[in-house]
C-alpha cells in the first residue's frame, strides 16, 4: 500500500515559536506573581478560617468514605462526618467574609488571576493548527482494504443509534459483526487472512485493546471507533466520546500516530492493568450490570480492619520491597491524578513509559486518611502512598495467582506480573481534527521553566516528542 509519507522531521528545522505562544508565556509568568500576592493579603488576616475550612474539608472526605466502605454503625458515623465537615466548610467561608471589606470583589480578583495564568499557560504550550501540521509526520494515503469490526450491544447500541454500518459503507469500509458465539480475536484474524490493510473496532476499550493487538502483531494501523460506554481509551487519543461518526472520519483522513502500549505477562492493553480492591471486585458476577451495588456490597469487606492484607507485593524505584498494597494500578502511560478538572485521564499516549500507584494501609482507617490527604492534592505526604513511573514493572504474589482487571477485563494470572512499556509500538489512523485535542492535552503539563523558556523562544515540548515523531507522535514510517 502506498503511504505517501513526508520527510522525517528530524531533517527540518524547528518551527519558530510564534509571538502569540511567547507573550501568552510572559502574561501566564507576570499574573501568577500577581495571583500569589493577592492569595497572601486574602489569607493573611484570616488563616484561622482557612484551616478551618481545609479541616473541613477532610473531615468531609473520611466521613464520605466510611459512609461508602463501612457497615453499621461506621456508616452512620461516616454519614454524621459528611454533615459536620460541609459545616466547617460553610462556617469557614461565611467568617472570613462577614469581617472583610470588598470580599466578593477581592475573591474575585484571585479568581481571574487564577483563570487567567491557566489559561495563558496552556494556550502558551499549545500549538496552533499549522504548527501542528508542521511538527507532524503523517501519512495520507487512506487503506484500501479497511476492516471495521463492531460489537452492537456497546455503548447501549450506539453502532445502529448512530448508523454506523451505513456510513462505514459510503466510505467503502467492510464491516464485521460481533455475534453470540462469535470469537472477536478470530474475526480480526481472518480479516488479516482476507487482505485488510487497517483493522478498527467499534466497541469497548477491552474489545479496542484485542483489535489493536492483532493490527500490532501484523503491523497494521489501527482505527478506534467511539462506540463503548465510557471509552477511556478514545478521551485519551482527543477522539469525539459522543458522537462515533466523527471518529469514522479517520479512514478517510489517514492520518497516522505512533503511540505506546503496555503488556502484562504478554498480554496487551491499552489502558490499565489493576490490582487488588478493583481486580476483586470486577470478578464478582453481575458486576458489569450492577457496578455501584455490587461495589458498595463488597469494599466494606475488602476494606475492613478484620480483612488480612491482600498477597500483592513489589519493589518501589528506592528498592524496597512493598508488601500488601490493597489497589495497584498500571498504566499505559502516567495518569493524571488529584483533585483537578482532569483527573484520571492520561496527558500523552507516547511518553515510553508505564504509571505506577499503589495504595497500601492495614485499615480502614488508613485509607480514609490517605482519601482526605487526596482530597487536598496532597497524597503524596502519606507513606501509604505510592506513585512513579518506570519502563518494566513486576509484581509478586505468595500464592502463585492474582486478581487482575485488564482494561476492565476480569483475568487470573499467574504471578510474577510482569508489566512491560513497548515505545510507539501502535500505528493508529485518527481524525485530524483530533490532534488538536491531543496538543492540548498534552499542554495541560505545565512548569514555570516551561513558561520561561517559551518566553525567550524555545519550544519546551520539541524535547519531550522525541524529535522526529512531532507533538502527537506521528509516525516516520
């Protein structure tokens, strides 16, 4: 098949930052030394409230979670917590107001230093559509044999909602049904056996994740079409969650990234691999139809004093030896966690590297601390607490066997897990407009030095992409 690729980048020069990131820079730099002065004269006089408030808040938090993870009498106290914790709150909030003058209007003027040094840092960070087109290496060429396969009870059946069999037809896509009975892996195999040169997958991220393992093992590009209920995997790539049609666009576009996957003892995935408290869970029967009662049903349990630790056991990047952790997750990729607009959710899909956090904690108790620690971006000050990034990662267990959750697929495997990190190892066909996205995402990242650096012309993410791969991870095929 032809790719019509363009010439790598590594022999152009750098586009030149623009005057619009390098004065967003300057702005984002100047108003955060504003923001903090008039955080400091907001707080000065009334630092008591303040630690009221934040008292509060973790009261809330612990109460919340002995409410969801206690039984009798725990719950109701965790119920009475809730109740006593949004008071701090609220009595701590009408103090620091009552005795101030102006204080709508200095809340205010914090506000939009805050909004406005956000702001202007990631618009700073992001590039613009020809810079993107710039740094991108990209193929254009559309397959000419593409196979779209589709699971129609996904996403509450969104592939006959949205009429995905008919437009996959207009654009000359052959599509495969997912049956009861029917075997999804050997639907992918025979159309490799029947000449497609591009395998997509209409479906949830287990079902996205299988798929894509095939394209991979016959270095094929794979195309990821929003049809799953929550489609962690799409929000990640900058795809359209909500309406799949869009996403149908990259047949049709062709344009390629290279993007990471992981594998855990050889087995593919594209999300995360969990352990524990998760990994339990998702092997109880129903769980799929009824994720919040079999979930509350189960964590007091899980949780609770009189439970032994769980058999989980690794070593963190300081050598020593974790034992007992009641949830671990790997990622594909570092996810961003703590009390922002984007938690959970992964900046970039190309950074060559796995996300580590486990939680660890004999009681209870223990994680309901860790819970309002979290609540204030501050779960790393608890020993509890564990979070890196490595490129292999390997878990033991005493009994031989595991738990596992693989990109929501409940699995037993033997152990030692061992988690692998395959560098750009995915070819994947997206939309065009979505590399919009995925920029943006990735400028979600943001460091003073970053701003300074932008502010005197130098772009801080040609560092991070690699070099020749450009900001979303295109492809020099």
């Amino acid at each position: 098949m032809a790719t019509g690729t363009a010439p790598p980048t590594a022999h152009r020069p750098p586009p030149d930052v623009s005057l619009r990131r390098r004065v967003l820079a300057v702005v984002s730099l100047l108003s955060a030394v504003l923001l903090v002065v008039a955080t400091v004269l907001l707080v000065a006089d009334h630092l008591r409230d303040l630690v009221i408030g934040l008292v509060g808040l973790a009261v809330t938090v612990a109460g919340g979670w002995w409410l969801i993870t206690g039984r009798l009498p725990k719950r109701v106290a965790g119920g009475v917590g809730v109740v006593a914790g949004l008071g701090l709150v609220v009595w701590a909030v009408v103090a620091a107001a009552s005795d101030q003058r102006y204080p709508g209007l200095r809340a205010a003027v914090v506000a939009a230093l805050l909004v406005l040094t956000v702001a202007s840092a990631r618009g700073a960070l992001a590039h613009d559509v020809r810079e993107i087109r710039e740094r991108q290496v990209v193929r254009r060429t559309p397959p000419e044999h593409p196979v779209l396969l589709c699971n129609p009870w996904s996403g509450g059946g969104k592939v006959e909602r949205f009429g995905l069999l008919e437009l996959a037809a207009d654009m000359g896509v052959e599509t495969v049904l997912l049956d009861h009975g029917l075997d999804l892996e050997q639907l992918a195999r025979d159309a490799v056996a029947r000449g497609a040169d591009c395998l997509a997958m209409a479906g949830g991220d287990g079902s996205q994740a299988l798929v894509a393992s095939i394209a991979v093992e016959h270095d094929l590009p794979f195309v990821c079409i929003t049809a799953g209920t929550r489609n962690h995997f799409a929000l990640d790539l900058g795809l359209d969650r909500e309406d799949p049609r869009r996403s149908m666009a990259a047949f049709r576009d062709a344009v390629e990234r290279r993007i990471d996957y992981a594998t855990v003892n050889g087995r593919f995935f594209v999300n995360n691999a969990s352990l524990g408290v998760y990994a339990t869970i998702v092997q109880q029967e129903g769980y799929r139809e009824q994720k919040v009662e079999t979930s509350t049903a189960l964590l007091p349990d899980l949780l609770g004093r009189q439970d032994r630790p769980f058999d989980l056991q690794f070593l963190d990047p300081d050598g020593t030896d974790v034992d007992g952790a009641f949830l671990i997750q790997v990622s594909n990729n570092p996810y961003a966690l703590g009390p922002t607009s984007d938690v959970a959710q992964r900046r970039r899909l190309d950074s060559g590297e796995l996300g580590v956090f486990a939680v660890t904690g004999a009681t209870g108790r223990d994680a309901a601390t860790l819970v309002a620690l979290t609540a204030l971006g501050q779960q790393r000050l608890s020993k509890n607490w564990h979070e890196f990034t490595a490129t292999s990662f390997e878990v033991r267990s005493r009994s031989g066997r595991a738990y596992v959750g693989v990109d929501g697929e409940a699995l037993e495997l033997e152990t030692p897990l061992t988690f692998a990190i395959h560098p750009r190892g995915l070819r994947i066909l997206v939309p065009e407009e979505s590399l919009v996205e995925a920029d943006r995402r990735r400028a979600r990242t943001v460091t003073a030095a970053d701003l300074v650096r932008l502010a005197r012309g130098i772009d801080p993410l040609a560092g991070r992409d690699g070099g020749r791969h450009g900001a979303a991870g295109g492809t020099t095929d």
